[in-house]
C-alpha cells in the first residue's frame, strides 16, 4: 500500500499544539522558483511539475528552501508505487523507481514556537523514469465467486480529488451522469484519505484502499453487489480507472 515518509515529529503531535495557538502564521514559505530539486541532473525539468530520470540512475530529491531563523521543521515525502527513504532530517528522498510514471507530493512545516507561527509549503508533481516497462507478473487468476448476490450493482471510485487531470475530472463526470439514469446502479467516489463523523479514518475505503496493488495508479474503481445472504459485498471486478465507457460496459454486464 501507500505509505508517507515522515522524519521529525509524528505530524499529529504538530498539529495538536498549532490548534491551541492564538497566532498563525500560513504564508507560503520564501523559496526558490523550483521548490524540489535532485542532487543528480535529470534528463529533463518541468519546473515543480516533472521530473525525468534514465533508467537506473540513483534519484535523490530535495527540498529546495531556507529555514529561517529561529524556526524548526517538519516534512512530508509522498510517492506512489515506488520505494523510497528520507534521510538528512527528511529533508532528502532517495527513490529507486522502475521505468514508468509516478505521482509524487512533498509538504513541509516550519514552526518558531517563540513567535507562535508556522508556514508551510506543499507541492505536487511527478517523476519520471524512461525505458522500456517490465513485463506485468504472471496474474493469479482467483476462483470464480459463486456468492449469491442481490440489489444494485455498486461502482467504488477511489482517487485524490486535488490530482484528477482534467481528463479523468471529464470521465469521472461521464460516468456519473450515466449512474444517474439508472435505476439499479449507485457510483461512489472517496479521497483514498477520507475520514468518518468522528474524524477516523473512514472503515469501508480503508478495506478497499488495501486492496489496490502497490503499483496500480489512482484513480482505481471497484464494481460489487450486497451478498444475498449474510453482510458485506462481493467485488465483481476491480482495476484502474481510464474511461467511462470501459466501467459502464461492465456495470452493464452485472445489473
């Protein structure tokens, strides 16, 4: 799964003191025009956007800003479906990355418990690794599941609302309105963070959130249908969301 790479403080400690002060300050942080930069040159730099590397080649990020005085800091690393680790106070990310495309975040905090203030920094973009990709691992192949199954056939979509393309915003919609014409198919979309009324994380994306492959790229949906008998769902079909039309052939397909 997913997984955040933190140094310093456990980031729930830091907000539980800036919640009780009078004074805050959110002012982005004074930094350069590119926020994230390599200790190795990539092949190519979009500013902030992308960053592209040779296969093979060792990627270290860092973040890229002066810590004023009198304040300390915190970070945040973000990088989906490749290994990672921080070192140098978290403010570095080693990566090794086979060839393909990830979506990356970095978040940063610096607070001066003096004054009473924090800025923070956040930014999003993505590393690319060229070459040729791997062959995909042989698929197992689960049994068929034979639980009988009752009422409307459900899609489950889960993605990070602030990283959709405008693409898949027009897709997500797409399928949407179709949903909405039906009688006997409900669509459901979920940040893969979002969190219950009592501000836990949110049980039924939790469960379907384990089960999407370290690999697989947001967003990714899920079809399923109440069991007849007994509680829970059985997922029909999972995978990655691409097109509308793709999910409503196979929504069709379990009505």
């Amino acid at each position: 799964m997913r997984t955040n790479e933190r140094a310093c403080w456990p980031i729930w400690l830091v907000w539980a003191f800036i919640a009780v002060w009078v004074l805050v300050d959110v002012s982005q942080l004074a930094h350069a025009e590119n926020p994230i930069v390599t200790k190795q040159t990539p092949v190519s730099a979009a500013p902030v956007h992308e960053l592209t590397f040779d296969a093979h080649e060792k990627i270290e990020l860092v973040a890229n800003f002066e810590i004023p005085t009198g304040y300390e800091s915190t970070y945040i690393w973000e990088i989906e479906g490749a290994e990672s680790t921080v070192y140098d106070g978290g403010k570095i990310l080693a990566v090794w990355a086979k060839p393909g495309t990830y979506r990356a975040g970095f978040e940063a905090w610096l607070i001066n418990w003096d004054l009473r203030k924090q800025q923070h920094l956040k930014e999003k973009f993505h590393l690319v690794v060229l070459g040729a990709r791997p062959p995909p691992d042989d698929p197992v192949v689960p049994p068929p599941d034979t639980t009988e199954t009752m009422g409307p056939v459900t899609s489950i979509v889960l993605r990070n609302a602030e990283e959709l393309t405008e693409d898949e915003t027009t897709e997500l919609s797409k399928l949407r309105d179709w949903v909405d014409e039906q009688e006997s198919v409900q669509h459901l979309e979920f940040d893969l963070d979002a969190v219950g009324p009592d501000g836990k994380p949110n049980k039924t994306v939790a469960t379907y959130a384990e089960a999407i492959p370290d690999t697989a790229k947001l967003p990714y949906g899920f079809i399923s249908k109440k069991k007849k008998t007994g509680s829970g769902s059985v997922v029909l079909w999972a995978g990655e969301f691409s097109d509308a039309d793709s999910v409503i052939k196979k929504l069709k397909e379990y009505k």
